[in-house]
C-alpha cells in the first residue's frame, strides 16, 4: 500500500458510498481482530488489515492479496453462491477517495461477497431463540458429508501430528496467558490441557494414520455459519494457515459443538453431536473430543482477547470480553476434567418407542446415543450383506461394536445410550458387566407397546422411507419369539426415560 494510504485512511475511503461500482447508500463494517468486511448494498467486501500476529502475517500488500485469492478457493467448497471474486481497490484523483474495482495500479484488494441478513447467522439465530433442530440436522449431514469427501493427510505432511497440535495448543495458551484476567484459572486450564495432550498423543497419531486429518473448515463457529434458503451454510473458513485448517475432523465439528454449549443450549449441541456421529460413523472421535471441545473453547477464548485488546488500545474496555473469556475458560476446564458417565441401554421390541425417547434423553440428558441400526449399516457401508441385516452373526458383530463405542464413549466422559432391542440376555450382561468393570454407573430404558400399535408403527416407518431401521414384520415376529425377560436384578436397574433428563444419574453401580 502507498505510504498515503496507511490503514485509517483506506478504512475512512471505504465507508464513502461513492467507492462502490453497485448502490451503497449506507455501509456498515464488520470488524474482526485481522480483517473488515465492509457491506455494501447487495455486496460485501473483505479487507485484511495490515497486522502481524504470531498465527499471521498480513504485513504485506502482496501477502493480504495472497490471502483474498486462497480464501476465494477454499470457501467455494462451501458457498459458491456466496463467494464471487477478489477485486482490486484502487486511488482515484479526488483526495481521501478509492474506487473498488477500478482500473489502475491496485493499492489493495477484497474478497467480494453476496451480502446476506446479518440476523440469519446461527449466532445471531440462537441469541434470538430462532435456531431450529431441523437447522440442527442439516448441518449436521452436511459437515460429515463435506469432511467425507475431503481427502486425508499424508503423515509427511506434518499436519495432525502431536507436536503440531502441541505447537497450536502453546500459541493459544501464550496468547492467553498474555491478556487473561483470571491468571489463576488460565494458569489451571493450560496445565491440564497440556496433560491431556501428553496422554492422548497415541490417539493423535492413530486419528492421523486412520485418515481423519483433512483439510477442513478451522473456524468453524456459530458466527460462520449462515442460512442461506434455509440451508446452514459455513462459510469464512480459517484460509491463512494451512497446519490450522488441516486437522482432525472431530476437531472441527467441536467448534460448533462448544459454541452451542457456551450459548447454553446443550440440547441443540448433542443433537448437533449425535447427527454428526451417526452419519460420519466416527464414534471413534468420542476418545480425543473432550480435548478437541476445550481446545475449541481456549481459540475462541484467545481470538476474543486480541480483538479487545485492538479496542483497547483505542479506548474501549476489555470487561465484556474478559468477563466471555473467563467464561470460555471455565468450559474448558469442565471439558477437560469429564468423569466418566452412565451406560444406558434401551429395551424392547422394534417400533417400541425406544429411538424416540433415546432422542430425547440424548438431548435433554447431554448424552451421546449410539444406534444398532446405524452400526449395523456402518459395517457395511450401507450394502446389505448376503445374509441380511438381522442373521445372527450379523446381530452379534452389531452389538460387540456397539459395546466397543459404549466403552470408548463412557471412558472419555461421555453419558452413552446404547440404542437397540437388548432382547437377549446374554447381550444385557455383557454390557452390565462392562459398566461394572469401567465403574459407571448402568440402566435399563424399557419401551413397550401393544402389538397391534407396534405393527402400525413398522408400516407407517416403512411407508415414510426416512427411518435406518429395517425391521418388518416378520423381523418383529422373530423378536416376539427369541425376547427374553429382565431377570429380576435386571429389574432393580430399570430407569425411566425423564430420570436422565436432569441432573440425577439412576440405576445400579
């Protein structure tokens, strides 16, 4: 940029109507810790701000076009609708004056955007009581699906390796560590998180061998995220840093997930959770989560710092952002000392109610819930196999890797509810006994129903096509024939479906 154009003034030429090739009688800025987005009647333009950090260096014209031209690209995987082109900013004769789009040599340059209501950001939506599960459910299909087709790291790619993510978690903490209020509560929050680290570096490497570091969104927080017709749309992905952008891909589904969780609606954050997991079939994720939900909770934590510290220094106060800090801090520390939750299994025969109320315990109760169903068709990548989907050791290959999740999920802290029929009894014990040695506590959720209402309920499943369950009738007929009742201790773990829709943990162990 030329020396007469220092930040202030491109920042004072750019609020002039006049500057803009479309009508923009009134322009609003946005401003962030490393760019402005000024909007401009039907348009947004995206402008770095000439800062240097120790995540970014924008401290060169070259390197801020560099940037436009890499976040075109990336955030076309998302929104190509939203993301029209970078155009340069030129000076024109007239003094204190630019013209986006101009002809001449460029002094800087933007990202041109479609503009959009501000209010239908999910941030702005879920401040507003207006972010709707059916909001919930489709971002959540449309994560997994988009980190699915992202192709995984290469191990000499030095991305999503412990000293990568030890390198990622020491900025952060610095950057905390520097501008925290709390110093106490910071100074406690970084010394278990660097625990947790050390202990789950094997895990790190085994997400990272297994294929689950990809080049993802990064940022991917309630603020990025926009509905556009209706479809949550991320958008604004992390385009200066590549080692941030390619991470595990759990890790940036707990972006969303913790902001959920900071705005106070936990039940919209599991559904989030549980939509995502179902889909991607990545229960293995539940081992790093916590880690990944805190870490998730430390960046927003930082970001919010740097930016007020911008502010600060020109006169405004830090108390609101110190105070949201402190509070990002506090969730982080409860991410990061989990104790290990309750098993819970359902009981009964197929069109029982036991999904429906699984669902609502999962919400109500912040739990993760796994699927028979959703297992069954994940170990098959959805083909049936030639024996069918209920032949016995099909059943059996289903509930040994729904134990498997149980056991994983209770470890990492999580409350798990085993969603399946549990008919037999062989299969209630081994789940019993694996609370008992895991030290959780275990519940039984039985759901029962006439077996006229049960039919009925299989036909109008099957009618409306949407349900992952295949069970017929003839499947409901085996399953009158095999079921087996709860033994009287079985019995004495019986719980009700509101019983984990609070604080209160019931059932035996």
């Amino acid at each position: 940029m030329e020396s007469q154009w220092d930040d202030a003034a491109l920042t004072a030429a750019l609020q002039q109507p006049d500057a803009y090739p479309n009508p923009a009688p009134a322009i609003r800025v946005i401003e962030t810790h490393i760019s402005r987005v000024f909007l401009a009647g039907d348009f947004a333009y995206k402008v770095r701000k000439p800062v240097r950090f120790d995540f970014v260096d924008f401290s060169t014209a070259q390197a801020r076009r560099d940037d436009c031209e890499t976040e075109l690209r990336l955030n076309r995987r998302f929104a190509p609708a939203l993301y029209l082109d970078v155009v340069p900013i030129v000076a024109v004769p007239t003094p204190g004056s630019v013209r986006v789009g101009g002809s001449g040599m460029p002094i800087e340059h933007a990202v041109r955007m479609r503009r959009f209501d501000q209010q239908d950001l999910l941030s702005a939506r879920i401040a507003a009581d207006r972010l709707e599960p059916g909001h919930i459910d489709a971002l959540a299909r449309s994560i997994a699906a988009f980190h699915q087709a992202q192709p995984p790291a290469a191990h000499s790619d030095g991305f999503g390796t412990p000293a990568r993510i030890d390198a990622t978690l020491a900025e952060c903490l610095g950057g905390i560590g520097r501008l925290a209020q709390d110093t106490r509560l910071a100074r406690r929050v970084a010394q278990r998180a660097r625990s947790e680290a050390a202990r789950l570096a094997g895990a790190f490497r085994a997400r990272l061998r297994n294929g689950h570091v990809r080049e993802c969104h990064g940022d991917l927080h309630l603020g990025n995220i926009v509905l556009l017709d209706g479809v949550p749309t991320p958008f604004d992905c992390l385009e200066f840093d590549a080692a941030l952008r390619w991470t595990d891909t759990i890790s940036d589904l707990a972006f969303p997930v913790m902001d959920l969780l900071h705005h106070g609606r936990p039940a919209l954050a599991y559904r989030l959770l549980n939509g995502y997991l179902e889909q991607s079939g990545d229960y293995g994720a539940l081992a790093v989560l916590p880690f990944y939900l805190a870490m998730r909770a430390l960046v927003r934590a930082r970001v919010l710092l740097e930016r007020a510290c911008q502010q600060h220094a020109a006169g405004a106060s830090m108390a609101p952002a110190q105070a949201e800090a402190g509070r990002l801090l506090a969730l982080a520390w409860r991410c990061l000392n989990r104790r290990r939750g309750p098993m819970v299994l359902m009981h009964g025969l197929s069109g029982s109610g036991k999904s429906t109320a699984a669902a609502q315990m999962s919400e109500a109760g912040a739990m993760v819930r796994v699927r028979s169903d959703a297992v069954r068709k994940s170990l098959h990548r959805g083909v049936a196999p030639a024996s069918g989907w209920y032949a016995a050791s099909e059943t059996a290959r289903t509930y040994r890797r729904l134990l498997a999740v149980c056991r994983l999920g209770c470890r990492a802290g999580f409350p798990m509810i085993a969603d399946a029929t549990f008919l037999v009894r062989a299969e209630r014990e081994r789940f019993g006994a694996q609370a008992l040695r895991l030290g959780v506590p275990f519940a039984i959720v039985t759901c029962e129903a006439s077996p006229e209402t049960l039919r009925a309920r299989i036909a109008a499943r099957a009618r409306a096509g949407r349900d992952l369950s295949d069970a017929d009738n003839g499947v409901l007929a085996w399953q009158m024939r095999v079921q087996e009742p709860l033994t009287e201790a079985e019995r004495a773990c019986v719980a009700s479906p509101g019983s984990f829709m609070g604080r209160a943990t019931p059932g035996c162990g």
